[in-house]
C-alpha cells in the first residue's frame, strides 16, 4: 500500500497528466515516473536524438528541482519524510519545468 502520503504524491502527480509533453504518469508509493512524449493521443516518444528527457533535466536543476531523465521518462523519488507542502512544490516545480521544456522544444 503506498500510505496517505504516497496516494496523495499521486493524486498530485495525475494533475499534470493533462499537460501537453505527459502521455503517462506511474507511481509506486513515493517512486514515480512521467513519460514524455511527441504525440499524446498515439503515446508515441520523441526520437532519442532530440534529448527531451535530458532538456527537461537541465530546466528542472536550474529552477530548484532535482529531477532525473531516463530517457524521456522523469523520475521522482522524494524522501520518505516529505510533507504535503513539499509535494506541492514539486509538482509546481515540475509543470514549470514541463512548461519550459515545451517552449524549449517547439523554438
């Protein structure tokens, strides 16, 4: 079970799956992943050679956020101790970098 603190992780996290770059949100208690991709509808990635996952990264770190790239899979994993608020930072802080990224990717 992921506890009330890891379901209200993923409550926050499903917010943003309505943004334009996330075809998928996955989470495991206070593990997660956010899958981007080129075309929402189809779940289809971008092409490796476009380096999202790793723009994202760099837009991430420079707004305050650490934030690993797997390729374009963006990895959570805030510490067990995290509160509410702090949830609530990180995924402002995550659309914000989802919002960059995408500004970023379509000049």
């Amino acid at each position: 079970a992921a506890g009330p603190i890891g379901a209200y992780f993923r409550d926050r996290l499903m917010t943003l799956a309505d943004h334009p770059l996330v075809g998928e949100v996955r989470t495991c208690g206070l593990l997660a992943c956010l899958e981007l991709v080129e075309d929402k509808a189809a779940r289809r990635p971008f092409p490796s050679e476009r380096r999202v996952g790793l723009t994202c990264r760099e837009l991430c770190i420079e707004n305050g956020l650490v934030m690993r790239a797997i390729r374009d899979g963006m990895v959570l994993s805030p510490p067990l101790i995290i509160s509410e608020a702090e949830i609530d930072e990180i995924v402002s802080k995550v659309a914000r970098a989802f919002d960059l990224t995408l500004v970023q990717i379509s000049g």
